[in-house]
C-alpha cells in the first residue's frame, strides 16, 4: 500500500525545504509506504485535493487569492481527508490517519475495478439462450424466476377470471370458443404470461427483462415487420391448400361472429405472443442459462420446450404434436440464429389469426382450437411440418440478408 500525501510549501523556503527532507528520511528508516509530492498552493489550486491520503501544510496559505485552497482544505477534512499544518514533519497521528484513509481510497478503486470488470462481462455478447448467463448467475436463480412469474401469472388470472365468471352464464360456459366472453378471457389469461415472463427475469436474474424478446435488449420492430410481411401470405397460402386438400366446407357462422372478429383481431396476437415469449423466451433463457455450452442449452431448452408447449395444449394425438413440435423446434432454432423472438411471435401470431379469422366467417370456429378431444392425420401433420421447414428456410434467408442473422447456418446471433 502506497499512501500519498501533498506536501505543500514554498519551494524556496529554506525550512520548507529541511522539513520535507526530514520526512522524506523518516519515511525511508521507518514509512515506506508514504509518498511525500511536494506542491505549491497554485499547484494545488489547480489539481484540488482528490487523490490525496493526507494534506500537510507547511504553512497557512493566507492570501486572498488562496481562498479556494483554503475552502477545499476545509471540505476535505470534513470528508475524511487529514488536513494538518505544521512547520516540521507532521506528528504521528495524522500519518496513522493517512494511511487509513489510503487503505480506504485502495478498497473503494478495488470494488470500483471489480464493478468496471462485472458491468463489462455482463456486455458481452451472448448467444439467445445464454442472455441469463452472466457473472451474476446463480444456480437457484431460475428456480426463483419461476415462482415469481408462476405469482405474477396468478395475479393476472385472477384479475381476469373473476370478472368473467359474473359474465358467463355457467363455468362450462367458460370453455365454449364462440361464447365472446370466454374467448376473449382465454386470449387475456395466456396475454398474461408475458408480464409474467418479464417480472420473472428481472426479479430472479436481476439482468434487463427485455433481453427476453431480443439480445439487442428490445423488439426490433422493423425486422418482426420484414417478418410479418414474408410469413403472412406464405401461411395463408398453406391454409388455402389445406383447405382444399381436406374438402372443407363452409360452415354457418357463429351467432356473435362480429364480436368473435373484433376480439380475434385484437386479442389473439397477445395470446400467441405471451406462449412464444414464456415458451420460447423465458424457459429457454432460464433453463439454458443452467447449461455453460451454449450448443448444450440449446439442443436441452429446444426439448423441453417442444415437449411443454404440447402438453400445454393437452392434446395427446401424435400427428397434433408434432404440429405443435414442429412450431417450438422452429421457434427455438430461429430464436438461436436471429437472436430473437420476432420470427416465430409472427410465425405464431399469423397461425392464429388466419385460423380464427377463417373459423368465425367460414365456420368450423370450434374445431380451430386444440384440446384434448382434438386429432389430426399424417397428412396435415407433414403439410405442417413442410410448410414450418420452408417459412423457417426463408426466414433464415431474409435475417441473413437483412444482417440479423449471422452467416452460416448453425451460428448463433448474440447481443
């Protein structure tokens, strides 16, 4: 430990000049660690006080012009600085004080390198699944971004349902798709999961929830409307042909069709944006963070969340999840190359409207949802997994081309 000490006088003073000799032997017999930088009062004026361990005047500077040398001496004895005047070496005390306020100033530049160091690691880039991986991360912190999303979830089911249930003639009545309210309740309590989500991250990994949508900390709103604009008439091209491939007919609409349209139109782009944003952001973000290959967490995060989001639906048909699989894989794996969830919030949000929108004015609403009791067939389940694989493929193609994507075709995007 070093302890610097401003020692002011005149350098022409004869006795200015013996007393700092004298300290300056003193130090090299029995203090090493003090460091004795003589200074005049201009000098001093000009540099201030900041740095120093201990301020020794060989004199008081009493010109009127040294009023703000004086003023600051004041200021820093008052911070905890020693300040002394003497004509001789400075008593013991005060280099006993300076080297305290010395080991102080050392550990205080210490913690400010280790947060310098923190706050840079924390900027370094990383891959989407490893946003939560930072030298902040803990292991128990996932567990604890779980229970308070599951609280915050609750809490807005809750303030959901409540209400509903005065709405609604009958509990079963809450499971009916064309009954206005119960739909409109179902698209709220899972628009839900994404304050969830959010509160979850910030408070269990103390990092920025919005890393959740992006590694660029934000939604990148002119990329999800490149999105928007590529996956829109590519899936409703694929409905088209499903529609004619499986003969479907046209049906009588619902007798709240108009409402049903308007809730579908402003509703259901929060509901498949809140199960992309817990499924495919805050699961994987918290799971993958646990994992220090970031390959490792993103073949485990795809996993879990492909089998999840399936059962979330409560269909056990084989050929329903592997359309529902088909979406998670594709969701996880361009969240990985684009650093984001734009791609399959689009992705998702246009399956949905698409279907609502057909359901309510072509009819058939009730078969557009998937329960327990739904079913598919080998051949929709492979109309959907080729129709995923080529929407993907050319989603790839445009984040290259638009630089959010990285080149080559496993390279993750990180941010």
């Amino acid at each position: 430990m070093t302890v610097r000490i401003a020692a002011v006088g005149d350098p022409g003073h004869l006795q200015d000049q013996q007393s700092l000799a004298r300290a300056r032997a003193l130090s090299r017999e029995a203090a090493a660690d003090l460091e004795w930088w003589p200074m005049t009062v201009a000098e001093l004026e000009g540099r201030g006080l900041d740095g120093w361990d201990g301020v020794w005047f060989m004199g008081w500077p009493q010109a009127p012009e040294a009023e703000g040398v004086r003023r600051a001496a004041w200021e820093a004895q008052g911070g905890g600085t020693p300040v002394v005047v003497s004509p001789t070496e400075p008593p013991a005390g005060f280099v006993g004080q300076a080297r305290a306020r010395a080991a102080y100033r050392i550990h205080r530049e210490q913690r400010a390198a280790e947060a310098a160091a923190l706050e840079a690691a924390e900027r370094e880039p990383r891959s989407y699944v490893h946003q939560m991986r930072g030298p902040r991360f803990r292991w128990w912190r996932p567990l604890v971004a779980l229970a308070v999303a599951t609280v915050v979830w609750l809490m807005v089911a809750a303030a959901v349902s409540i209400p509903a249930l005065f709405l609604v003639e009958s509990e079963e009545e809450m499971l009916n798709p064309v009954n206005p309210w119960a739909s409109v309740t179902l698209n709220l309590l899972l628009a839900g999961l994404v304050p969830a989500t959010l509160v979850g991250v910030w408070v269990g990994f103390r990092r920025s929830p919005w890393r959740v949508l992006s590694v660029a900390g934000r939604l990148r709103w002119g990329w999800l409307g490149w999105c928007l604009l590529v996956v829109t008439p590519l899936w409703a091209a694929y409905l088209v042909v499903t529609w004619f491939v499986f003969d479907q007919e046209m049906l009588e609409r619902p007798e709240h069709w108009v409402a049903l349209l308007v809730i579908t139109l402003l509703t259901t782009p929060l509901q498949a944006a809140g199960e992309e944003i817990a499924f495919r952001g805050g699961l994987v973000q918290g799971v993958g963070a646990w994992f220090r290959s970031p390959v490792v967490a993103l073949v485990v995060t795809t996993v879990l969340s492909t089998v999840l989001f399936a059962a979330a639906h409560g269909s056990a048909d084989p050929w329903i999840v592997i359309e529902l699989g088909s979406l998670a894989v594709a969701g996880c794996w361009l969240a990985w190359r684009t650093g984001g969830l734009e791609p399959v919030i689009v992705l998702h949000v246009v399956n949905n409207v698409l279907i609502m929108v057909t359901g309510i004015l072509l009819g058939g609403l009730e078969e557009s949802y998937v329960d327990g009791a739904s079913e598919g067939s080998p051949v929709s389940a492979a109309m959907n997994v080729g129709a995923t694989v080529v929407v993907t493929a050319v989603l790839l193609w445009l984040a290259r081309r638009r630089g959010v994507a990285p080149g080559g075709w496993r390279t993750p995007a990180a941010g």
